[in-house]
C-alpha cells in the first residue's frame, strides 16, 4: 500500500478552487518533488496530504500509523523569547537528550543545542527544523519550500542531506521546491502543478513534457535545472533541446508568477 493516495482531490477554499481532480501517490522510500509557479497550489496540496485541510471532492488515504516529519515554508521565533535549541525541538513533547543531541548530530549542528534560536543562520535554522521533524522517525519527511531564503551553496548542501536521510532512514521523501525549474538530481519523480498536475515524471521526463515547457520556459529557456550532488557542492543547468509547442491547459493567468531565475 502507497503511504499517501489520493485520487481526484479537489481543494477549495472559500468560493475558490485551488486545486481539482488531483491523483498522487507516495511509496516508501520514494522521493518526489513539487515544482510550480506560485499560487498553483503546491502549498495547498501539501496541507491536503498530511491531513490539515479537507479535499471537497476526492478520495485520501494514509497508511495505518502514518509517522509525518513536517518542515513547514516558514516558521517565526520570537526574538525577544530566549529559546534555545535543544528546549525547541522538546516541543510539544519532551524528548531524550541522547536523541535530541542524536538528530543535531545527523543534521550537521553537533554541539548547538545551549544556543538561542534567534542566533541562528537561515541554514541552521531549518537543519533544526529537520531535525525536529526527524525526531519523530518519521515514515515521511515533507517539506514545503525547505530552502527558502538560502543562498546557493546552502541550498545544495541541504538537498544533499536530506538524500543522505533518506539513504540512512528508507523514509519517502515530499517535497516542495521554491525555485520552479530546480528539482533533486536525486528525484524519482517529479509533479509540475498549476491547481491540477500538468506533468509528471522523472526529472528528464518533466523537463522535455510540452505542459512544462509551456508554463516555465519564457523563464528558463526550456531547461530543468538539477543540483548535482557531488563533493563539493557543485551544480549546473543541463539545457534539455529546443522550445516546445503548446500547453494542453491554459496557464495564461499565471505567465507573471513563475519567477523563473537561473540557479
């Protein structure tokens, strides 16, 4: 049985249709990345998924004991609350020290547990974020926009862990990208979502898919730019051929949002 399957999930908000006739599947182990311009409802399905939000039409299923590790898009610390790492990632629940030092440990922040959240870098603070998710031995570990505001050599690094997680734990991984044409080398499929899934398939596949092509390449020139997770760090775009035909679905009302930039 798949951990998450939903077929024909429609989402709406208010009087709005965010999202309609949605099929997706998630196997363990499997790692599937989200691509889309903004408001296209990659959010959204995500909170559909883990069960925050109710499809108004469809079907959603979950494996029995399902174990979700969420990083959220964002997360605001008050700075004026003095919170340290280790008191953070006991919340809700009071967690064993050996493993709260365990999971900062796994992350690459060994020995931060004493400092203040409002100290952290933007990339230490979403390891930490992980790292609470992981706490939870999660079954799946999904994250909405996970580099958010990271530069490029933190960014890498951070798809780089979180193939090594998955390599370590088994636990499927889903995932949100915030840069439209940038997905995981080591993705096994990857959805291209515009409030329904245009395309969908292996990073190679998605990228030459005319329904890509069409939404993202006035941005990107046609190409799918993949983090090569080598030793150090490096990445690149891989052009993938000439520009394609036309879109099947009209995406006309999202041509100023793809925010399409070069890695």
């Amino acid at each position: 049985m798949s951990l998450i399957d939903a077929e024909g999930v429609t989402v709406r908000l208010g009087r709005m249709v965010v999202l309609r006739d949605v099929d997706f599947s998630i196997e363990r182990g499997e790692i599937v990345t989200v691509v889309g311009p903004n408001g296209s409802g990659k959010s959204t399905l995500i909170r559909c998924l883990i069960g925050a939000l109710r499809p108004a039409r469809g079907r959603l299923r979950r494996a029995p004991g399902l174990r979700i590790g969420y990083v959220p898009q964002r997360l605001e610390v008050d700075r004026t609350m003095p919170v340290t790492v280790a008191r953070f990632l006991d919340l809700p629940d009071r967690q064993p020290p050996a493993q709260v030092a365990a999971a900062l440990d796994r992350v690459g922040l060994e020995g931060i547990g004493t400092r203040d959240m409002a100290q952290l870098s933007g990339g230490q603070f979403q390891r930490v974020l992980l790292a609470r998710a992981i706490l939870r031995r999660p079954d799946i570990l999904v994250l909405d926009e996970p580099t958010q505001g990271l530069d490029q050599p933190g960014t890498a690094a951070f798809y780089q862990l979180i193939e090594t997680l998955r390599a370590e734990t088994g636990a499927a991984v889903l995932m949100v990208s915030h840069d439209l044409h940038v997905v995981m080398s080591a993705s096994d499929r990857v959805i291209c979502l515009n409030g329904h899934v245009c395309c969908e398939g292996t990073p190679t596949v998605v990228s030459e898919a005319p329904e890509y092509r069409a939404l993202f390449g006035p941005g990107t020139g046609g190409t799918l730019a993949l983090y090569r997770h080598e030793h150090d760090h490096s990445h690149g775009a891989a052009p993938q051929g000439e520009d394609a035909g036309d879109c099947r679905h009209d995406h006309s009302a999202d041509e100023h949002s793809t925010n399409g930039r070069a890695p």
